[in-house]
C-alpha cells in the first residue's frame, strides 16, 4: 500500500539526499578511506536515480529498452567495486611508503 | 548512417580495438615470461602491435557514420580522428617509456600492458555512442591513469600523485556519474544516437524538456572538465603530472585530454541539442578562467614538469575557445578546391594534433635532460646549449610552437581556434545580457582573453630558452658541465618524429586541414 503511494520525486529526493551525504563526506573528511565511503555513497545515489527512472519512466513501448536502467545501475555497482579495488591498493602503497592515509599529511607536491 | 539490429554485426568494425585488447594481453604475457632476459621484448612488441592497429584505423575512414551494436558504438571521421591521435601517443610514450621505465624498474613488460589498454580506453572514448560505453571507457582510461601514475610504487611523490588523482577523480566520476543517471531519466534512453531514426538523431531530449536537463549537463560537465583539465577541476593535475614518471606524464597530458573533447562533441556539440541550451556561455567563461589561471600558475614554477602541467591547462582553455565556438560549420572544400575554414570543431581537432606533437616533443626533451641532470628543476637547464646543442633548438622550437609562433604547428593551431571565435563574434552568436544593459559579445573576448593569454605565455616558454641559451650551467662542476647529453634511441627517434610533425603542420598546415574538411561529422554540423 506504501509502495503505491511512493512516487518518482520520492526516489529522486531520496538519491539527492544521500549523493548530497556523500559529497559532503567526500569535502569534510580527511582519512582517504572515509572520502572512499563518501565516493561510494555518490555511486548508490546514481544507482537508485536509474533504477527509479527505470521503474516510473520505463520508454515508449517499440524501442525494446526496457532494461537501460537495470543494465547501467549494475555496471555502475560493478564500477564501484573496481574503483575501491584500485583505489585501497593505490592507498595501501601510500601508508606503506609515507606512513600515513590521512590526505592533509600526505603534502610533498605543492604549488 | 547504417544501422543492423544484429548484436554481432559491425564486429569488424570493431578490429582495432580488439587487436588492441589482445595486444595488452599479450604484452603482459610477454613482460612476465621474458623478464629481464630481453628486456626490450614487450616495448618492441607493443610498437609493432600500435604500428600494426594505425592502418586499421585509417581505413575507417570513410565519411560516413555506423552505429553498430545496437546502437551504442559508433565508428565515424570523428572517432577515427581520436583514435588516430590516441594511438599515436600511445606510440610515440612507448618510445619515450622504454629506456626510462627500464632504468627505475627492472621488471617493466606489465607497465606497456598497462598503456595498451589505456590506449584502448581512448579509442573506446573516441567511439562511444551510449552513455554505458562513455562511462566504462572514460573509467577504463582513468583507472589504468591511477595506476600508471604510481608505477613507481617505492617513490614517496609518485604514491601521493596517485592518490591525490584517484581521489579527484573518484569524486569526478561519481559527479559525472550522477549526472548521467539524471541524463537518462530525461532522455528515457542511454543512446545518443536515436535506433529507430534513419538519421543520426541527438538522444530524442527535445521531447522531454526537463528542469533537470541543466543540471545533469552540468555535472557531466565536471567529469568532462576534469579528464580535460579545466579550471576549476584542475587541482589534480600539476601534483599528478609532477609525481607521476615523466613518461606518464606525457601520456596524460595527451591521451585523455584529446579523448574529453571527443565526449565534450559527441555530447554537447550537436544540433539541436536541447540539453542545455546555455553550455557554450557556462563554458566560455570556465575557458578564460582556464587560460589565465593556467599560464599564471605556470610563471611561478621551477620544475619543468609542474611548468608543463599549468601550460597544458592553459592549451585545455585554447582548445576550449574553439568548443565554444562550435557554431561556426564545418570546413568544406569548395568547387575550385579552396578551403572555407571557420568552423570551431574543426579547429579544435587541427589544435589537438599540432598539441600531441610540440607537447610530446618537449616531454620528450625533458626527460632525456632529466635523465642526465638527474633533476627535474628548470634551473638546470642552464648552459644546454653547450652541453648538447640538437636538445636544446629542439626544445626551443617545441617552446615556440607552444607559445604560437609561426610557422610552426602550434601558430595554425591557436589561428584557427582564434578566428572560428572572431567569426562566431562578428555573427554575435553567443551574447549574454548583464544587468544594467550591458551587452557582452561572449566569443569576441574569449578570442581576446586567448590572444592575451598567448602573450603571457611567451613569457615563462621563452625563460627555458634564456636559460639554455644565456646562462652558464649551475650546481655542476666543471667536468661534469662539460659532459655532453646522449638521450636514448627511443627519445632521439621521438624528438625527430615530433620536430618533423611540428614542422609540417605549420609550413604545410593545408594537408591536414583539407584531411579535416573533408571528413563528415556528427550533429548535422553544416
């Protein structure tokens, strides 16, 4: 019964609300690893985006694209995990070289 | 344009950037085995392999547009002129990486693994018609970017430049990423090109007038800007370029730069694209931004690498002029063969080439002083012009041509881009009503801001030249400052190739414009 009163705008305060989390964690953060998180939270906001457009807004019938949405949030999911992949590798090397994954200390290469 | 609904059809099509894929695998196969008992067996594969994929790519050019697999890959002049340029600095960093990469780490067959597939990456940039495609290729170049930025894994500067720029760019992406969710909610399909219609149709979003056009088009332009370098999402790029080995480097200042673009036309620079009718305004006024905080930045540095990084933040702003200016047509050849030349995309396309070369060619100058001083500062070059005269008038002619003198590859560059925007400005085909009733002429003080802009420049290009030229060597002993430079095969044979280039492109700048004119873009640019 919830569902159906639930509409698009719903979902697309919900996803602004937490790429809004996101970036916010991403700016306020100092640890490379909580400004992951935050980059992470940005990606889920792009999926629930697809995944509601895909649900209310589906294409006029013809175009046989039913399944853009579905296919992009899945790639984007899978994006995200190449992402943190390479990017806890990338920090790993970081405190092993300099100590430290905090990204104010980490300050050789300035102006 | 043809179109077939079979999910195989156009595979052969797609040649190149398979036999780019299987290359990478190859090449790292080749790294693994091989070792360090023939260490020059993967970069000789790896040029073969480039070499090999150039003609194919060539051959795709045919003046006409196909959208094969269903319609989220397209193969056009427009894609193969990318590819060109994306395979070509691919080779041309081979060359430079080979001796480089083999003097900081022994076992370096993966790391032109790496750079294959970027290459790919580019290529995919290049031909990506479905916003899926464009982000997997954009996240392609940008991952194997991180990675070949901290290649140097035991050096403090290069680990920090790699996660200084994954971590911009993870947030650029995510932004970009946002955006493209949004895009599809708008358009209610992920291709730019429209399936059903017998002509390239510009993702139908003149259906759908939205509120939120503008902001996807916004964010997607701050994953744009960011691969491309533009002020304000250019923090990553001196700290990446500096830590970053030089030869990667030059790829990256290169590669995905000219690739952004190719995405910038496919998505913005299109007719009757309703996606937000005031980007070329929003654009404008980041471009001037670009180019003078750019060759500011530029004045103050000391390192040849961090003076590099703000310049080709400087070159993103002059390409930019030319995006804004799009407006103009295409270049066509007339019925007696002249050539009509005032159309910004075209223009954009003659920068970029002359760019990939005079860039490279001071890359590559760099990195064989950098090899011999052992040192990256600005300062030690300083009495090269005894110490090796043929680096020194190279670098000085890649400087010039930098910096837009004639006749060298970079003055047609900054021309052409220059006079798409004064004949743009004299139609005043982008205006912006201030307050007050104060008309601006937007395109005609972008062309001033670029020319002003290409005075600055000259500036801090032509202190190397003073440097070379009228100051003795410092920090050197006098044995040592007599000690000639002998770069490797690899740099000497791209110096030579890039000298050449930059040479042809501007005493005979014709060749390539009439190659321009003549190929068919995307968008019903006419």
């Amino acid at each position: 019964m919830v569902l159906q009163q639930l509409g698009l705008q719903h979902f697309l305060a919900l996803s602004a609300i937490l790429f809004s989390v996101g970036l916010f964690g991403v700016i306020s953060r100092r640890n490379s690893i909580a400004i992951l998180l935050g980059v992470e939270l940005m990606l889920n906001a792009a999926n629930i985006n697809l995944i509601a457009f895909q649900r209310y807004l589906a294409p006029p019938a013809g175009l046989n694209l039913v399944l853009d949405g579905q296919i992009f949030a899945l790639i984007v999911i899978t994006l995200a995990a190449c992402e943190a992949a390479v990017g806890l590798a990338i920090i790993l090397n970081v405190y092993r070289v300099l100590r430290t994954t905090t990204a104010d200390e980490v300050s050789l290469l300035k102006w | 344009m043809t179109l077939n609904l079979q999910p195989t059809a156009g595979l052969d099509q797609f040649a190149p950037e398979i036999l780019l894929g299987v290359l990478g695998l190859i090449v790292l196969g080749i790294g693994a085995l091989t070792k360090r008992r023939w260490p020059l067996a993967a970069p000789v594969v790896t040029l073969a392999g480039l070499f090999a994929c150039l003609p194919l790519v060539a051959m795709q050019w045919r003046h006409e547009q196909s959208v094969i697999f269903l319609g989220s890959y397209v193969v056009d002049d427009l894609a193969v002129f990318f590819k060109l340029v994306a395979v070509a600095a691919g080779g041309l960093v081979t060359l430079i990486a080979m001796s480089y990469m083999r003097r900081v780490d022994r076992d370096y067959g993966e790391f032109f693994a790496l750079l294959v597939w970027a290459v790919l990456g580019l290529c995919l940039m290049a031909g990506a018609a479905d916003l899926i495609v464009i982000l997997l290729a954009i996240e392609t170049v940008s991952l194997l970017s991180y990675v070949m930025t901290g290649y140097l894994r035991n050096e403090p500067r290069s680990a920090e430049a790699s996660l200084k720029y994954f971590l911009y760019g993870a947030v650029a992406s995510a932004v970009m990423i946002y955006g493209m969710s949004l895009l599809y909610g708008v358009a209610g399909t992920t291709k730019l090109y429209g399936l059903l219609g017998s002509e390239a149709l510009p993702m139908q979003l003149r259906l759908h007038p939205s509120p939120l056009q503008p902001i996807a088009a916004v964010l997607i332009l701050v994953g744009l800007g960011f691969k491309i370098a533009m002020v304000p999402f250019h923090w990553w790029a001196p700290d990446a370029y500096e830590g970053a080995p030089t030869p990667v480097t030059a790829f990256l200042s290169v590669g995905p730069k000219a690739a952004g673009f190719a995405i910038l036309a496919r998505l913005f620079m299109q007719e009757g694209n309703a996606l937000y009718p005031q980007w070329p305004t929003l654009v404008a006024v980041l471009a001037i931004a670009t180019m003078f905080l750019g060759n500011w930045a530029a004045i103050w540095q000391g390192n040849i690498k961090r003076m590099l990084a703000y310049s080709s933040i400087a070159h993103a702003g002059y390409m930019l002029i030319g995006v804004v200016a799009w407006q103009g047509g295409a270049w066509t050849v007339s019925d007696r063969g002249g050539i009509a030349s005032h159309g910004g995309l075209h223009a954009v396309l003659f920068y970029i080439a002359s760019y990939l070369f005079m860039n490279l060619g001071a890359f590559a100058v760099a990195i064989a002083i950098e090899r011999a001083t052992g040192c990256e500062s600005i300062e030690r070059y300083g009495g090269m012009a005894k110490r090796n005269p043929f680096l020194a008038i190279a670098m000085t002619i890649f400087l010039l041509s930098l910096s837009g003198i004639p006749p060298l590859a970079g003055f047609f560059g900054k021309f052409y881009v220059f006079n798409a925007a004064i004949r743009g400005a004299a139609d005043d085909a982008i205006s912006l009503s201030l307050p007050f009733g104060i008309h601006v002429n937007v395109l005609f003080w972008l062309a001033v801001a670029g020319v002003v802009n290409s005075m600055i420049a000259v500036y801090y290009y032509m202190n190397v030249v003073r440097l070379m030229y009228f100051q003795p060597a410092t920090g050197l002993d006098a044995e040592e400052a007599e000690h000639a430079i002998v770069p490797s095969v690899g740099v000497q044979s791209v110096i030579i190739i890039t000298l050449v280039a930059t040479f042809l492109l501007g005493l005979l700048p014709e060749a390539l414009v009439r190659f321009l004119a003549e190929s068919v873009f995307p968008g019903g640019l006419s």
